[in-house]
C-alpha cells in the first residue's frame, strides 16, 4: 500500500461523520468484551444493541445527516428480515441456541434486530468511507475481511457473556466455521449498498435493507451447506 493511497484513506476517514462511527465502533467492542468477562447476560445484550442504535441515530439528528438516517433505516429492515434465517438457525437445523426465558421476536431475542442494524451500519459505513468510486472492490473485499475478522469476535464474547451458542459442528473455538465464513459474505457487499444509498431516497433504503437480510439467510445457507 502507497503513500498516496494511505493518505486517501486517512483524508476519507478525517470527518465528523467517521470518526463517530469508529469511536461507536470501540465502544461497542468494549461493552461486548466486558459482558464476555463479567457474564453479564442477556439485558446487556439489549442495552447495548438498543443503546447504541439511539446514540447512532441521535448522533444522524444532531447533524441533521439524513444519509445516517437512510443508513439507519436499511439497518432495521435489515435486522428485521434477518429473523428468517434466525428462524433457520434456531428451529429448522437446530444449530443456533438462544437462552431460554428472555424475550423473544420469532425465534430471536428482541434486540436482534437493533444488534443487526448497528453491526451493518458500522462495518458498512467504515467501509464507504474509505472507498473511493474507482477502488469500489477494494472496499468490498476490506468490508469482507473486517466482517471476517471483526464479526467473529462477538460470536465468541457472545459464547461467554451468555447470549447465544452454537450446537457443536466444524468450528473455530465456539463459532461454526460457516458462521464466520458467512458474516464475511454479509458484509462484502456494504460499501456498494452505502455507495447507493448515498445517491438514492428512502424508498431504496428499504428495498436494500430488505435484499441485504435475505442475503444473511443465503450466505448462512450456503456456507452451512458447503461446510458442515
């Protein structure tokens, strides 16, 4: 990687915008890490996928970012339609375990959606940032390697806060390897949909949100396939 080429980056990623989204980042990572170590369960689970979707989204009105608000739009329609493939997970191939007596949309913990939606928004946006009209690829295999990577590490703090665990199968400590394959997948197409949104109206933001959690149920169902 060139000089010039870091110093793109560092000039995409110098705004208020970004910064915020990076900061949220390491907050919500720190939160995760410490409900890991503290067990703390499942009400931190929610307080941080709810609390940290409405700093997001206070943040969007503050500074009266409407792109941040269509973002935050196609994130909960996401996280909405991703309950299909929680659905497949939990009831149809029994693979995904959620605890017993917490409150539940579906098959999923109520906050999931909220989870989802901030997730997306984070590793997609971090993403857009950084990538520029003619280096689009560049971003979407960056976006893909950081759901690789990035992604995984919830699973794993999830295993130990209490919030969710995988029956046993082809895994990587406590996360399946075609849970970690897959989130890769999700996230590899981010930066074209943040691309898009940028141009487009609110309408688009939900038909997106609405293609992208479908997309979470296909590569779940096609890495499971693959790899169990």
């Amino acid at each position: 990687m060139n000089n010039m080429l870091l110093k793109t980056y560092a000039r995409n990623l110098n705004t208020k915008q970004s910064v915020f989204i990076i900061i949220s980042m390491v907050v919500t990572l720190a939160i995760t890490l410490l409900s890991a170590h503290f067990k703390w369960g499942y009400m931190s689970a929610f307080l941080l996928a709810t609390g940290m979707y409405t700093a997001i989204a206070v943040f969007a009105f503050i500074t009266s970012d409407i792109y941040l608000k269509k973002l935050l739009l196609f994130g909960l329609v996401a996280g909405f339609t991703e309950l299909i493939a929680d659905k497949w997970l939990v009831h149809d191939i029994r693979s995904l375990v959620y605890p017993a007596g917490e409150s539940k949309i579906w098959y999923s913990p109520d906050y999931m959606p909220f989870a989802w939606a901030v997730v997306l928004v984070q590793v997609g946006y971090l993403g857009f940032m950084i990538s520029a009209k003619k280096k689009m690829i560049e971003a979407m295999i960056l976006c893909m390697i950081i759901g690789i990577f990035f992604i995984p590490v919830f699973e794993q703090c999830a295993y130990s806060a209490g919030w969710w665990y995988y029956n046993p199968c082809k895994m990587l400590f406590n996360t399946p390897w075609y849970i970690i394959i897959s989130e890769g997948l999700i996230c590899f197409f981010l930066p074209f949909i943040f691309f898009y949104e940028s141009r487009n109206g609110w309408l688009s933001a939900v038909i997106a949100g609405f293609l992208e959690g479908l997309w979470v149920f296909a590569a779940y169902f096609l890495m499971y396939n693959l790899l169990k």
